[in-house]
C-alpha cells in the first residue's frame, strides 16, 4: 500500500514528513515518481494532470488536498466510480475564519476609505456604525461558511446564512434554496461568498445579484473565482451599488498583470491565500480516514457527485 502526494508547487517534505508522522508505515511517493503504478491505493492530490488518477488500477480512495473539489471534477477522466473525499481540517477551518473576520472588519470598519485618508494627512472621523447594526451575509453555510459564521456572531454582527437545504445555526438567521435568495440578500450589506464552485453557483455573484443587495453593500469572496462574473463588479462599484470587494480568488489564476482589479483601490486583493491546508492537521485528516476505511468504517467527507461538492 502506498500514497501518492501530488501538489505542483507545494514543497512535498512537511507532507512526507506529516503522513509519516501519523503513519509511520505508510510508503509516500510523490509525482512524478510513480514507480509500480499497481501498489498505490490512496491519492492526495491537488490539480492532479488529467488522466494521472485513472492510471493507478489498484487507487481505492482519492483524497482532495483543499476543501473545494472542482480542481479534481475538471478532469474528464477522474475514477467516479472510487470515492474523493475533501479536506476539513482546522488550518483551513480556522484560517478561512480569520480571512472573513478580517475582511468583514475592514468594509465594516471602512478601512479602505481611512488608508486613503491617511495618505492624503487628513483627519476625517467616518461614521461607523455597530457591528450588531451591521447586516452579514454568508452564502454557503458548510464547514467554512458555518465557522466563519459563529466568529461573526460572537463580534456581535446581524449575521445570516444562505445554503442549499434548511439549516439551524445558533444567532444565525438561516435562508435557503433559490426561494430564500432574495430575502438573504436584500439584508446583506456585507456579502460573504463561502459557495463551492458546482453548475448551480458559478457565475452567482453578478449584476443582477448585486442590484438585491443594499446599495453601498461590500463583497468579499473567497469561494471560487468563478463564481464572480468579473466584468460585473468595476461597474456595480462606480455605480455605487456596491461600496467596495474583496476577492481571494479569480478565474484567472495568477491574477493577470494587465488585469483591472490591481489597480482598483476599491478591491483588496490576496493570493488564493485565504485558507491554506496545513501539513500535520492536513495528514492527520487523511490518515483517520485511511484507517477508517482498511477497519471497514464509512470515510467521512465524501464528496456527492449527484449536488457536486
Ligand atoms: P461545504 O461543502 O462544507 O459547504 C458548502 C455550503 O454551500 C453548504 O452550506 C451548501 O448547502 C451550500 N451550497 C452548495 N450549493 C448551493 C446552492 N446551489 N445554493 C445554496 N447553497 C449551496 O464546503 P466548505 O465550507 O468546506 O468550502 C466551501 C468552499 O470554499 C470550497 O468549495 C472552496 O471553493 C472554497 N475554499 C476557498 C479557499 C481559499 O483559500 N480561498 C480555501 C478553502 C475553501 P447545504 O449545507 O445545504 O449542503
Ligand atoms: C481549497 C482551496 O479548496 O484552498 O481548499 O481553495
């Protein structure tokens, strides 16, 4: 039995070195260094090259590296047939958290607007309401979008959630399915995307969306660049529907050079950096899971192809 890692980009020794930590027989091999291609059964992977995965015979499971999945669903020849299981874990759970809270404080708080106060030296005290007169939204109330919204909650924001079914979180008010979307997002004054990215969400945050939202509201996206229609935003800012955004991720990643959202000073921008898997939390998620599985156990967080995440 061995695992294959597969990460472009990512150092493999702290993940050989954490699998290892848990699993201290575990064989790790790391692509492209296959060797017998019929003693892997498990697959870590993220933006595995398409066809890599039906090419193991004997692949049992294949685990996600992130939360989303669609990194795995673009390849045509993904193995549906074996189970894909997504990464929770608490460097991405509380990571992703940190991101929100951050972002939401900054547009509650009216960040961008004080820095460039400051730089032209002028003393000017913007109101600011309280954060409990402050309307969040969240769309998607999963692992993330849920823990993200309990943080809210306990700085005090009127916080409310949008997902697919019914949902009961505590000071949370809870919307959902197509038929909740307008009341949850005419309350929404920061709108948090925390959606994975299926047929259903992609292109979700556009201009008919925005023009429900309260005018002057702020958007922070660290769901999926594409689930903004990127050619809607710089006009619903100039037109002072929405105030200001934040945005982790792009259709185009790395963001293009030439691209105008750089040079926008009402868009913060980070690098896909929001929540990072960690390492030893990261593998200890992966190896729970193997053992559950080799006692006969059913894995956790096994993605349902038939709703896509
Ligand atoms: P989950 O699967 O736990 O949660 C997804 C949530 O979205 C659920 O509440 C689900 O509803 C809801 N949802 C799905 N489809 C719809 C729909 N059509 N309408 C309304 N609600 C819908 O995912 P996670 O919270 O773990 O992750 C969310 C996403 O965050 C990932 O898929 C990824 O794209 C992104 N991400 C980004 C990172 C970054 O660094 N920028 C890092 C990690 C993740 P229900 O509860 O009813 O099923
Ligand atoms: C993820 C990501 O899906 O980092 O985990 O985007």
């Amino acid at each position: 039995m061995a695992l294959l890692f597969v990460c472009e980009g990512e150092r493999n020794e702290p993940w050989i070195e954490a699998l290892n930590h848990h699993a201290p027989d575990l064989e790790v091999r790391c692509y492209p260094d296959l060797g017998d291609t019929s003693e892997i059964t498990y697959a870590l992977a993220w933006k595995p090259p398409a066809g890599l995965l039906k090419s193991l015979p004997n692949l049992k499971v294949v685990f996600s590296l992130g939360a989303g999945i669609d990194h795995l669903a673009s390849d045509p020849e993904l193995p549906k047939d074996r189970p894909v299981v997504r990464m929770i874990e608490p460097g991405l759970t509380y990571g992703m958290t940190d991101y929100v809270v951050m972002s939401v404080l900054a547009h509650h708080r009216r960040l961008v607007e004080f820095l460039a106060l400051q730089r032209e030296r002028r003393w000017e005290m913007l109101f600011v309401p309280l954060s409990s007169d402050r309307r969040v939204g969240i769309m998607g109330l999963g692992e993330l979008g849920g823990h993200a919204a309990q943080a809210l909650v306990g700085l005090g924001f009127d916080v409310a959630g949008w997902s697919r079914g019914p949902k009961e979180l505590s000071g949370v008010t809870c919307y959902h399915g197509p038929d909740g979307l307008g009341a949850f997002l005419a309350r929404s004054e920061i709108l948090v995307c925390l959606l994975p990215m299926t047929e259903r969400t992609q292109g979700i945050l556009c201009a008919e969306t925005f023009a429900q939202l309260p005018r002057g509201a702020a958007l922070v996206n660290p769901g999926r660049g594409k689930h903004l229609v990127e050619t809607d935003l710089i006009p619903a800012l100039d037109s002072g529907q929405l105030s200001g955004a934040s945005l982790d991720v792009f259709e185009t990643e790395p963001l293009p050079e030439d691209h105008p959202f750089w040079s926008d000073s009402r868009i913060l921008i980070t690098p896909h950096i929001a929540a990072i898997t960690m390492p030893m939390t990261g593998s200890k998620a992966v190896i729970d899971n193997i053992q559950r599985y080799e006692s006969g156990q059913n894995l956790e967080n096994v993605v349902d192809f038939s709703r896509g995440y």
